[in-house]
C-alpha cells in the first residue's frame, strides 16, 4: 500500500482538535448520508491535516472510509495550512461523487 504523501486531509469524522488546521481549495462539502466532496471553482472547505501517517493509520482510515466496499476512494489534493504553508495530502470522496 502506498501512503505517499504520508498525510491525509480530513473534514469530517476524522477530524480531531490536535490536529493542524488546514482548508482545501476549489472544492465543497456537501452531504447525502454522509460527508463527500466535489470540484467547485472559488469554494474552499476547512479541516484538519493528519501528518506522518503510517500504513498501520491509513489502513484503518480506508477502513472508516468504506475503501473496499468502494464507498469511499482516496486521492491526492494539495491543503494550506494556517500558516501558508501548502502540501500533498490524501482526501477521501465518496465514490459516487467521483470525477474521472
């Protein structure tokens, strides 16, 4: 398994208060049942960063999300941090929200 960046963006149930503020650009989040997100050109969501993630965290985070039911995917977005600071982290969209 790949965790590649080895952060992950959260913005909902994964989001705890240690955790480092952040805002993820050009998307919003929406809810139907659960949390997703979707391109949105000027939007922006707020949540946390997950840094140094380990294979052991992101399995489990796959396992929250739903991966191998194919509720929830994962890829790469790049998040500012309140400092300005910007990085490559994972974020999780429902896979019917998906845009190929």
């Amino acid at each position: 398994m790949d965790i590649k960046p080895n952060k992950v963006f959260v913005y909902g149930i994964l989001q705890s208060p240690e955790q480092k503020d952040a805002t993820l650009n050009g998307y919003i989040r929406f809810f139907r049942g659960h949390a997703s997100i979707s391109k949105s050109r000027g939007s922006k969501i707020r949540g946390k960063l997950i840094e140094n993630v380990t294979k052991e965290m992101m399995e489990e985070f796959d396992r929250i999300e739903g991966v191998k039911q194919n509720y929830y995917h994962r890829f790469i977005v790049t998040v500012e941090t309140e400092e300005g600071t910007e990085h490559e982290a994972w974020v999780y969209q429902q896979v019917k929200d998906k845009e190929e």
